[in-house]
C-alpha cells in the first residue's frame, strides 16, 4: 500500500506523543510529583495508533490500567490527562481518578481500567447499543495477554460472536502479566488460537509494526463495520518497562529487555523505514519531535500550576444524576 507523507506523519506524531507523555510521566513519578500509580505504554505504541487511526470520533474503546496509549490515540487532551495524573481539578475526572481511571465519552473512550479484563463486557454493551441503534459504529476492546486468562474474557466472546456484535477484541499479547512471564500462565503458544472456540476468526499481527497493525485493523474493522461479527486481533509485543514505574524487575534480566528494544522498538522501526522507503527525512521526524515536546511542556506547566479540588467538592461527582422521579 502506498501513503502519502501527511498520513506517515500523522502516524509518528501520535506515536510519539504516547512516547513523549509516557517518558514525562516516568521522570514526574520518579520525581514525586504525581501521587498513585503509573503503567506505562512505552514499546507498544504502534498498537494503539495502529487500531486506532482507523477509528471515527464515536466509534468506542476500552482500555486498561495501562491505558495512556490508548487515550492518546483515540484523541484525548493531554493536559486533561497530565492535569488528573498530578490529581488536579482540570483532569478528565477532576483530579479523583488519576491514571487508571481517564475516560472522555465526546470521544468514545470508556475508560481505563483498574480492574484487568473488565473492559471486555463494556466494549461488547458499547457494541450492543450499536447495533439496537441501528449505527455503523464498531467497539474496540484492548486487553493484556494475562487478562485473556479471565473468566470474563470467555462471557464477553461468546456473547459477542453469538450475537454478531461489531467489537473488534485487541490483545496486546506483551509477553507478561505482571510478574509473571506469558510462559508461566498460559499453555498456548497464542491467544488468537482462543477464538476458535467461540466461531470467531482471529488474525496476528507484528504489534511492533504499526503500518502492519493499521492495514490489517483496517480490513477487519471495514468488515465488522459491515456486519460481519467480532474478530480477535493478537498484536505480538513486548513490556519494555516494569509493570508500574518503580517495578524492581527482579523477574527478568537486563540483557532480555535491551535486545528485545534493540531489535523491535516501533518507533525506531518505523523512522527507520519512512526514511528508506518512503522519502521522509530526518528533518521531518525532528519537527513532528519538537512540536509533540512544546505541547507536552506546556500540559506539565498547566498541570503544576492548576488548583487540587477543594475539600467542599469531595463528594461531588461521585453518583449519576438520577432519572427516576
Ligand atoms: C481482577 C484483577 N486481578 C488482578 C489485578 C492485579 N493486576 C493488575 S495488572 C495485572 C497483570 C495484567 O497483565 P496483562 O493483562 O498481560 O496486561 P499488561 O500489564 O501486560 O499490559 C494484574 C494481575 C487487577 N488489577 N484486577
Ligand atoms: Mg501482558
């Protein structure tokens, strides 16, 4: 397939962007300016963009507790979502959720996830109400390879493949959960073999090459757009950082993780290849650089400067509005 440059920028853009916050938020924890807990999404970028940039504003997402990547590729602010995680008032839930909790429904993004595997049976609800509206709209669930190991994983396919929903079900099968290496828990070799048992076809995709997730997302979302049911996309990763930043690692070596970044970092990946194959230069990715590095400055600098809600306000927010009368 052939892109123009606009499209390839647009694609290193967003996955630089991810990059970018996730390295700010590393550094800001490790500094202790952001109270709770941060997972990041560094090395699994090209997932997140890759699906995503095939998506329409109301099309859905679920996420996870690792969920930055996904939030910034659906189009999320990110000074709403610096703002929550220093858990100030501007942030997407007014400084009560933090990282785990960022939602924006104008944007179709249901939320990270504390809870892992809970975002399968709202992404399948999201793709229900699609479908009794009579909307072209698809939902797309992101998970983890240790969350595919949920009880919740097989209700939410089997629901979802008995029905037709339009769901497209992503699993960032990053070789861990946690602590625990993919080997320890799970007797298949993949996750997509999984999909059989529920009528569903499945694909893997190289989720290090982002050009490779967005072409084939692309096939099966127009598909599942369509009408044509759920499909299982595996997207083959690896957790470049710990489980949460301050995760002393004290379950793999050193050497595993740098071969692992020197052989499949998606964004070096994919410099490298626009600029062989696609005639961009090196001047073009600096910029795209640059400007992702100004705005971030800025969503820190609004973030430190904003206010912490006021004790008044601790328990607004906290319940729907009722509609019964
Ligand atoms: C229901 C539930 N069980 C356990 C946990 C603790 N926990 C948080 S993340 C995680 C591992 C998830 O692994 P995976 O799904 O592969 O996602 P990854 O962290 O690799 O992105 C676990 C066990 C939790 N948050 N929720
Ligand atoms: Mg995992």
């Amino acid at each position: 397939m052939s892109y123009d440059t606009e499209f390839l920028l647009q694609l290193y853009r967003q996955m630089v962007k991810i990059r970018t916050f996730e390295e700010k938020a590393q550094e800001l924890f490790l500094a202790g300016e952001l109270p709770g807990f941060v997972h990041l999404y560094i090395g699994e970028e090209a997932i997140a963009v890759g699906v995503c940039e095939n998506l329409r504003q109301h099309d859905f997402i679920t996420s996870t507790h690792r969920g930055h990547g996904h939030c910034i590729a659906k189009g999320a602010d990110i000074e709403r979502m610096m703002a929550e995680l220093y858990g100030k008032r501007a942030g997407y839930c007014k400084g009560k959720g933090g990282s785990m909790h960022i939602a924006d429904f104008s944007i179709g993004m249901l939320g990270a996830n504390g809870v892992v595997g809970g975002g399968y049976n709202l992404a399948v609800g999201a793709a229900l109400a699609c479908k009794l509206r009579n909307e072209d709209g698809v939902a797309v669930c992101f998970f983890g390879d240790g969350a595919s190991n949920r009880g919740t994983f097989h209700e939410a396919l089997n629901m979802a493949a008995a029905w037709k929903l339009p769901v497209l079900f992503v699993c960032e099968n990053n070789q861990y959960a946690s602590t625990t290496p993919y080997r320890m828990t799970t007797a298949v070799e993949d996750i997509a073999v999984r999909a059989q048992g529920y009528g569903m076809p499945a694909r893997i995709v190289d989720g290090n090459q982002v050009l490779e997730v967005y072409e084939t997302a692309r096939e099966l979302i127009e598909a599942i757009r369509a009408g044509q049911g759920p499909v299982l996309l595996e997207c083959k990763t690896y957790r470049v950082k710990g489980h949460y930043v301050g995760d002393p690692e004290l379950y793999r070596t050193r050497q595993e993780v740098e071969m692992q970044v020197a052989n499949s970092d998606p964004l070096k990946h994919f410099s490298q290849k626009v600029i062989a194959e696609n005639g961009l230069t090196e001047g073009q990715l600096a910029a795209v650089r640059s400007e992702v590095g100004a705005g971030l400055e800025r969503a820190v600098e609004k973030a430190r400067a904003a206010e912490y809600p006021g004790h008044t306000e601790l328990f607004a927010g906290l319940y729907a509005e009722s509609e019964v009368q």
